[in-house]
C-alpha cells in the first residue's frame, strides 16, 4: 500500500521552535514512507533551509496575513465601530484572496494538507484551497483555548479545516461547551523530539564549557515573548541577596538583541551574561550547560525543555504552558510568570543543594521518554488514519 502525500505549510523557515518541530515531522514521516512537499509563506525567512531532507520539495507561495480576510476580525474585536465596519474589508479580501488563489494556488493534489504554523495565513492558505487535499489538517501550537481567545478569526479557519493537534487540553472541554457549534475533530499529541539522534562533538562542548564555565542556558529566539529579561532579573535578585553569581548563556537571535546586550551592559551581572546567537548545533549546549532555564511568557509545548531534559539538565521554567512537560513541580520547578524572586529561588535551590541537583537531573531524563519519536509517530498513524 502506498503511503501518502502530505502538504506541509508554514510562514516561514528561520530559527525557531515551530520551525525545528516542523523539520522533525517532516523527518518522521518520511522515514514512515510518506511524500513531503513544504510550502513556505514567506520568501525572507529561509535561514533554515538547509536543514530540510534533500528530497522534500520546497515551494515558495507568498501569502501576507493581509490579504487574508479572517485577519479583519480583529476589528469587530477591538474597536467599538468595528462590528460595523469590518465587513467592508472582510467582503473586499475574500474576493481578493479569490483571484490571488488562483495565481498561486497549486493543482497538485495531496492525501493531507497541514497548517503547521498555526498563523492566520497558513490556516488560510490550508482552509482555502491553496492546495488541495483531500484532508485537512492544523497545528495549534499550545491549547485551543489560547487562540479562541485572540478572536473568532481561528474559530472559522478551524471549522473549514476540521482536524486540530493540539499540545494541551487545558481547558478544552469548557472551551468547546461555549462553542458547541464547532464540530472538530481533536487530538492531543506531543512535540516528538529528535535530540538523541544529533551527534554531540565533543571538542565542542569541552570548548563551550571553556569559554563560559558553569551555566546556565537558554535556547530561545530574542523576542519579546520568551521574556530573556526574566532570567537576568532573576540572576540579579540571588545576586543582591546571597551573593549568587553564575553565568548565563543565551543561545538564538531576534530583534531584541541589541536592547538585551545593552541592558546586560549596564547590570551589576553584566560580566556573567553571555550571548551566543543562533546555533544549528544547540546539543552541544545542552552537553556543556549545568541547567535550562525559560523565562518565556508565551508558550505552546517548549521543544527546547524537551531536549534539555534528555541531557539531564534540571529543569526551571515560567507558568506558561510548561505543565505539559513539567507537572505540577513534579520534573521541574515551575514559577509564575513575572515573578523573578521565585524564578530565581528556584534556580538557587537546585544549584545550591546537590541532592535536588541531582534528583531533578533524574527526573528530567525519565519525563523525555513520552516524547521519542517512536511513541509520537503511532499517535500520528492512529489521528491520520480517523480524519474528517
């Protein structure tokens, strides 16, 4: 029996957690036997490009979130004249969106189309037409109720397409009950994770442990979201109250950079911040850091807690989604996000005292094992073969 051609669609290919899953599924089901085309939205975010398999067709179809008529819902939400005036541009888009589909719109055909991104665009372009399946499929990278919230736009978009994963279902149940007019069919699997499979070099690490000592890492892009300030605050208040120092190392970029560098400037702690940039290679981190540390506010399923967690790196993360992979302080010790004096007491608990150090280091590589790629690609099997 021949194995299926599937349609992947993302915004774009530059470093970061929606983009490296999206790499790993594509590796997963291509090693199962399945045919991968990759379209990309965005023709300036291709910096990861290299890292797509020789034999996965990329194709390029720029479609801005401005052009998609869902993204005008968002002014029936904000303003009070809103629920007005947005079906002016609603009316106008979709008849634009209409004529451009069928300029970029491709007619080869797929078994399944999956939205991967989860943005307004790619939710479009899979909803729509862009591509024709004969399933559909989307990616919501956290928990339904998350993006329900932003505004009815994803509430559409879902209904056309039918099929959700999610990586949390929190809430869920009270989120459909409020929505019982959506018929959908949803299923909870996690982030598969590739990380024992990445050759650690060891003279590299030995060199990353050279240059910065014992650490602390981060692996996350420099936007606001992922809070960096949080972790350098944290650092500050054990500084100011026990005397603490220990590095910091902050591996990926973004546009937040050059305000971070010039905060860490002018910090007491200054000397122990260190900036990194973006590493195709960041198991040689992991192998180097002595914990993993995300200050993040806003967050699906972090892969990053996952791969740190195979090295053993005791975990310390903000309340933001991370209970799919942490419990309730059961993996790792989990703070409340903005609240720095806790984040950072959890970060000195753990290395002011060897015994949690190391039952932590435990715990860690124990919780990786529900996240292998084995025990999510039969999940997959079981959600593809029960579409809509």
């Amino acid at each position: 029996m021949n194995k299926k051609k599937i349609a992947f669609v993302v915004y774009g290919l530059n470093y970061g957690g929606i983009e490296r899953v999206c790499i790993d599924y594509i590796r997963l089901l291509k090693k199962n036997g399945y045919t991968i085309d990759l379209y990309v939205l965005n023709s300036k975010e291709l910096d990861m490009r290299s890292e797509i398999p020789e034999d996965v067709n990329l194709i390029i179809r720029p479609l801005s979130n401005f052009i998609c008529p869902e993204t005008y819902w968002r002014l029936a939400v904000k303003y009070s004249w809103g629920k007005y005036l947005f079906l002016f541009p609603y009316v106008f888009f979709s008849v634009l969106l209409f004529v451009y589909k069928t300029i970029i719109g491709t007619r080869e055909k797929y078994d399944i189309a999956i939205a991967f991104a989860g943005h307004i665009n790619d939710l479009t372009f899979v909803a729509d037409g862009f591509v024709k399946a004969k399933k559909k499929v989307c990616w919501l990278h956290g928990g339904i109720h998350g993006y329900m919230a932003i505004g009815p736009s994803y509430q559409f978009l879902y209904q056309k397409i039918k099929n959700l994963v999610v990586l949390s279902d929190l809430v869920q149940d009270e989120c459909l009950f409020f929505n019982r007019q959506l018929d959908l069919n949803i299923r909870k699997i996690y982030n598969p994770s590739f990380i024992a499979s990445k050759k650690v070099d060891k003279k590299e690490v030995s060199d990353i442990q050279e240059r910065y000592g014992d650490f602390i890492v981060m692996v996350a892009r420099l936007t606001p979201p992922k809070n960096h300030l949080g972790l350098i605050k944290a650092m500050e208040y054990l500084y100011d109250k026990y005397g603490f120092e220990y590095n910091i190392v902050f591996v990926g970029d973004g546009r937040l950079r050059n305000m971070l560098i010039e905060y860490a400037s002018k910090s007491h702690i200054g000397k122990h911040i260190f900036f990194a940039g973006n590493q195709s290679n960041p198991q040689n981190y992991y192998a180097a850091a002595k914990m993993f540390a995300l200050s993040t506010i806003s967050e699906g399923l972090p892969t990053v807690l996952i791969e740190a967690a195979f090295f053993g790196l005791p975990l310390v993360a903000s309340q933001a989604s991370v209970h799919e992979i942490m419990g309730s302080n059961e993996y790792g010790l989990v703070a409340p996000i903005y609240d720095d004096k806790k984040f950072g007491e959890h970060i000195y608990r753990i290395l002011s005292n060897e015994e949690d150090y190391s039952k932590f280091s435990k715990l860690a590589k124990m919780r990786f094992n529900e996240f292998t790629p084995e025990v999510i690609s039969k999940q997959l099997e079981d959600f593809f073969n029960k579409l809509k």
